[in-house]
C-alpha cells in the first residue's frame, strides 16, 4: 500500500480532529523521525507532516514500520545544504504491510514495551522531583530534621553568617568548592586496558539523564577521546556551556561501569559513599548549570576546565546530617537506577523484535 494523494496527508500548519496523528519529520537531522501524537496535544511543528491512517492500515503499526525503515526516508534527501525530503517524494516510498489483525498483534507487543519504558520514565521524573524537594528542603531551606525531629531553621535552630556563601548557614557547618572539598576528587583521564569492546558513550549519546546507543570500540583501535574510566559512586556532567547531561554511576550501576568508557567531553567526581546523592542532587540543580554557562569560556567552543570548578561553591553539612540525608534519599537513587536498567534491557529486546517480526521471522500468537 502507497499514500499517493494529498488528501492524506496533513501539513504542519493543518490541524484535523482524530484520535491520533503520525507525526513525521522531513527536513533537518531528525529526517525520518516520528511519534504518535494524541489529538488534544497535537501542536504546530516545523518541518514535519502529519498523517491519518484508512481503516485497513493501524496506526501504531504504521508508526512501527516507519521507525524501522528511517534510513529508506531518509535516502529521499533532495540534496539541498540540510537534510530534506519533499512531501511528494515521501508519498511515492512504496511499502508493505501485513494483513490488519496482524498489523495490530505486531503494533501493540511493542507497545505494551514502549508503554512500559515510558511509564518507568515518568517514575523517574516524579522521583528525581522528589529527590530534587529533599534536598531544596534540608540544605537550601536548612530545614533538615533536627535532634527532636523539627524543622531546624523555622524551629529556631542556630545560623551564622558564611562570608564565602553570602548567607547564613546553620551552625557547625562550613563551605567549599568542587575543586577543594573533603568528599570528592576529580577523576583524572586514563582508562585500564580491556580485551574485547566496549561501548564508547560521547557526550552527544547523553539526553540529560538518559544512556544512548553509543559505539563499539577496542582499546587499541579507539578515539583518543575515549579515555574516561566510569567507577562506582561518581558523578559525571559534560563539560560544554549549555550541555546538560549526567551520568549517576552508583552502587547498582554495573553495567555502566562495566560495558562503557567516557568521553573526555565529561568531566568526573569520585565521591565517597556518603556524599554521592548529596553532589548527585547539587548537580540537578539549576545552580549548578547556571554557574557551568556563567564560568565556561573558549574561543569556538565554550566550556570549563577542573580549575573552574573553584567557582562552584558548595555548604559542608555536619556529618551526621550527611549520612541521614543518604538514608533518606539513597532508596530513590536506587530505584531510579534500577528502572533505568529495565529501560535499557526492555529498548534492547523492543529493538531486536521490531525488524524480526516486521520480516516475519517471529510470529505473535
């Protein structure tokens, strides 16, 4: 079956009442790209089309074929200085699809996965928010829970002046640096050496949190780029102004620390098992970004180096308060993890079935 009339087809500027659209996108370096866009969040986007389906053709199993088949899109390219496929040459890709009831068994076993990565995904939102309050709440608010379980500061508790901070922070408690600190150390390049491949992550594989695809490499034949070694309890974030991507290597994190190296593009902290969700929270935040874009600095490209990390300026908790604030955030880091890993192994099996039953070399009963 071949879409080859424009009654089909819905440009960006169209706006059409269905239950669900397929959005393509044509021009640019997502060439290819699609999603299924349900009618009340359907928004004006540049550069893709919009498609409904007849009723022999399902629409999440259209949506699956064209994923599978994004390359063939994108070899439509007109040639122009970016990458672009005009409409009409889009509508004359000829396809092939299978029967409607299969179609559907097709579409939705690999939805129920995708339903599933994505609900995993919006766990880890609701919990990284939760991390985010926490930590807002004990060492910005400095209403962490003191000895008799009350907030400390509106309870009345103890607060001095910090000159270096610029504000008040509660009794006992000091300040410091990224660069000079008592609970982390930059981790400097070098790799050990490893038989076999590994996956190689730049930065550009990084979607904030998120772990991309990546590249295999060997030790001898790799980029010199690749010579960052993940360990267990360290933080990562790209070095490059208005990057924000992070890498949380904790205690479940074996296959990070196994499988990958780094790009040097990131910039690495060991931290001791105490401080590791207290830094991981401060690099969350908008603070730390803020001072990253402020401080970065080059001719073409603009970053920071481990020198500018003197200007990240962070409060020293006691101790105790420290070790409670990881009792009582380590079980979101640990969740959070642990769904990141389900996501990884269930996009691993989401991808191998969708060509194999797309060809036909599996069948869903």
């Amino acid at each position: 079956m071949t879409y080859k009339n424009y009654s089909e087809v819905y440009n960006r500027l169209t706006l059409s009442w269905y239950n669900l659209y397929l959005q393509v996108t044509l021009v640019g370096n997502g060439v290819g790209s699609c999603c299924l866009v349900p009618d009340n969040n359907w928004v004006i986007i540049q550069n893709t089309i919009g498609l409904k389906t007849k009723s022999s053709l399902y629409n999440r199993y259209l949506y699956y074929y064209l994923k599978l088949h994004k390359n063939r899109i994108a070899l439509l390219d007109g040639g122009s200085s970016q990458p672009n496929v005009r409409v009409d040459n889009f509508l004359q890709l000829e396809v092939n699809f299978h029967e409607y009831d299969e179609q559907k068994n097709i579409a939705d076993v690999l939805y129920i996965i995708d339903s599933k990565i994505e609900l995993n995904n919006r766990i880890n939102a609701e919990l990284e928010a939760m991390a985010k309050t926490l930590y807002d709440y004990w060492f910005v608010q400095f209403d962490f829970p003191d000895k008799n379980g009350k907030p400390y500061k509106t309870s009345g508790g103890k607060m001095v002046c910090n000159e270096e901070l610029k504000r008040e922070i509660p009794k006992g408690w000091s300040n410091a640096t990224l660069l000079n600190n008592s609970f982390a150390e930059i981790l400097k390049p070098g790799i050990k050496k490893f038989s076999g491949k590994k996956n190689y992550l730049a930065t550009a594989d990084i979607n904030n949190k998120d772990i991309g695809i990546g590249s295999e490499i060997t030790y001898v034949e790799r980029k010199s780029r690749a010579n960052m070694q993940p360990i267990k309890n360290s933080i990562w974030f790209a070095k490059m102004k208005n990057s924000r991507k992070h890498l949380f290597i904790g205690q479940n994190s074996y296959d990070v620390i196994t499988d990958n190296i780094l790009s040097t593009g990131f910039m690495g902290l060991s931290c001791t098992e105490t401080s590791f969700e207290y830094l991981a929270c401060y690099l969350s935040s908008d603070i730390f970004e803020i001072t990253k874009d402020t401080v970065s600095h080059g001719a073409t490209m603009q970053g920071i180096g481990n020198d500018d990390l003197k200007f990240f300026k962070i409060v020293v908790p006691d101790i105790e308060i420290l070790a409670d604030f990881k009792k009582e955030i380590s079980a979101i880091y640990e969740k959070m993890e642990l769904s990141r890993i389900e996501n990884q192994k269930l996009t691993e099996l989401r991808d191998w079935l969708l060509p194999m039953l797309m060809n036909g070399q599996v069948k869903v009963n």
